[in-house]
C-alpha cells in the first residue's frame, strides 16, 4: 500500500464538505476516473482513515431547539455509566469524557429545562455537579490537511513516507517506515503468539 498522497488529500477534503458528493465529481476535481477514486475510497476505508459516511444535522434549525453544553462530573464509579447515559439522550450531537473522569455533552434540547432531560436517562444521583452552558453559536470544522495525515511507523515512531510499507498483521493493518521495521514487527508479534500456544 502507498502512503497517502495529495490526491488522497483533496479526495478527503472534498467527501468531508460533502460525503454524498459523486464519484464522478470527484475525479474531475483530482484527475482521476471515477473507478480510480473508487479504490482509493475503498483504501482508506481498508485503512481505517474513512470509518463511514454520515449526515450532519443541525437540530437546532431543524426544530428550533437550544444548543447547550453540560459538564458533568460523575462520582468515579460511575463514568463509564454516566458516559453511556449521556449518549442515549435525546438530541446528543457529541459526547467526550476527560482524563479527570469529567463528561461533556453537546445537544440541543428543546426547553431549558435541563435537569429534566437529564434525568430522562442519567441517575442523577451519581453525579456530584453538572455545569450548563447555553451555546450562542457553534461550528464543526471539517476539512483535511496533510499534517493530520501524516502516519508514523509503528516501531520506531518515525514518519511514513512514499517508501512505507503497510501489512494486516493479527488482523489489524499496520504501517512502517521500511521492509526492515515490518520484518521486526512481524517477527516479534509472531514469537509472542507462538509463546502463548
């Protein structure tokens, strides 16, 4: 496999301004055939560097509801449930949990009776406090640049260039820097799984 190129780049950048843009549009942004844009899509799924096409939908115009963020702070038994707590809400855009055990949520609710909705699926008791900020404005940025893109050979950490070599090994794909780094990364994991049998 080849390591991403700037056409790989702008096809990217073109399916984040729009995932329902077609094929055949896109070729004729990047020069390519339709077919051709086709299997790099079809690459960078491989790759795990596209893991699906979806819809954003701004709630807020949608049904004119209100853009809020809340800051939860679970008691620490109860992060990863509050966590999963927070993503069945109604109107959730994102969830993000901290280091410090803290959940974030952004939504848009239809009043601002927050406790309520909260409650209509968190127990409340096993959160310590929760902050409510009411949003003026939001943006989600989308868009690619190649510094975002940059791989980095699993065993040595070096950046990936045109000369890096991608194997699935264990399932998993994994990149290097050179044949050398692949041939020690096989060879360890191969020893490991041969100890474990």
């Amino acid at each position: 496999m080849r390591d991403l190129d700037e056409t790989d780049l702008e096809i990217l950048d073109l399916l984040a301004e729009d995932a329902r843009r077609p094929y055949s549009e896109i070729a004729d942004h990047v020069g390519l055939t339709p077919p051709a844009v086709s299997d790099r899509i079809a690459r960078l799924e491989e790759q795990g560097i596209i893991q699906g096409f979806t819809i954003d939908v701004d709630r807020e115009t949608l049904h004119g509801e209100t853009p809020i963020l809340v800051e939860l702070e679970p008691a620490p038994a109860a992060v990863a449930t509050v966590y999963d707590a927070a993503a069945d809400l109604e109107g959730v855009e994102a969830v993000f949990e901290g280091m410090d055990g803290r959940v974030v949520v952004h939504a848009t609710v239809p009043d601002r009776d927050v406790r309520s909705w909260l409650a209509s699926a968190i127990d409340l008791e096993s959160i310590a406090s929760y902050d409510v900020t009411v949003l003026s404005r939001s943006d989600r940025i989308v868009g690619v640049s190649a510094n975002e893109f940059s791989l980095e050979c699993v065993v040595c950490g070096k950046t990936v260039t045109g000369d890096g070599v991608t194997t699935t090994v264990g399932g998993e794909v994994k990149t290097f820097c050179c044949p050398s780094c692949e041939d020690r990364y096989v060879s360890e994991y191969e020893a490991r799984r041969e100890e474990l049998e």
